[in-house]
C-alpha cells in the first residue's frame, strides 16, 4: 500500500447488501465504481478487486447480467493473481449465478463446480 504497510487481506468491503431498499440501489450502485477509480489510482488491487465484485454483485442484483460476468471477469482475474482463494470462490458462484440468468446453465453448473472445489480446497 501507499502507508508502506503491508496487506495481506482485503480492507474494503462493498456493500452488497441482498435487501436493499430499491431507492438506495442507486446510490450503492454508484459508490462501488468510485471506489474502484480510488483503488486504481492507488494502484491497490485487492481493493480494486473487491470494488468489481461489489459492482458484478449488484449487477446481478437488478438485473444486468452481462455485465455482471464482465466485473466479476475482472475481479476474478485479479483475486487470482493475488492468491485470495476464498474470494475466487466467491466470484465462481457469482458468474454461476449471473449464467443461470442468462439461461446458459452448463456454464453456470461449471462455475459453481470450480467454486465448489475451491470452497472445499479451503476447508
């Protein structure tokens, strides 16, 4: 980080809350891309993971699926690169989820297997 401190965990957690009243949808929706503009200039890639997963979640959230495999494409990506398993799970349920919706359910059962095995590599 900037601080010179070291992180080894995720700090930021979007807020994907499952019942958010639909009026607060708005402003929750906006507050994650502000978030990832903020990790990106501070070259933090957990944050700017963890921001794109909030946005692929909320996608899914109100509907908008295709864009929901892009974020959570990204998040995925980067939480790969950084070794963070147990989100790389997360994200794998997410994209089975958003694929569901879509109607491809053989991508989405083989999503949901990848996070499965990564669910039960975790313990």
């Amino acid at each position: 980080t900037s601080s010179g401190v070291p992180v080894t965990q995720p700090v930021f957690q979007p807020v994907t809350e499952n019942d958010l009243p639909a009026d607060e949808m708005v402003t929750v929706r906006s507050a994650n891309p502000a978030a990832l503009e903020l990790f990106t200039a501070a070259d933090d890639r957990a944050g700017q993971a963890l921001a794109l997963n909030g946005i692929g979640w909320l996608d899914i959230k109100v509907g908008d699926y295709r864009h929901a495999l892009i974020s959570c494409g990204r998040a995925l990506e980067l939480f790969t690169e950084l070794g963070y398993s147990r989100l790389e799970a997360d994200i794998w349920d997410s994209l089975g989820l958003a694929h569901h919706h879509l109607g491809d359910h053989a991508e989405s059962a083989a999503c949901y297997q990848r996070a499965l095995g990564l669910y039960r590599e975790i313990g």
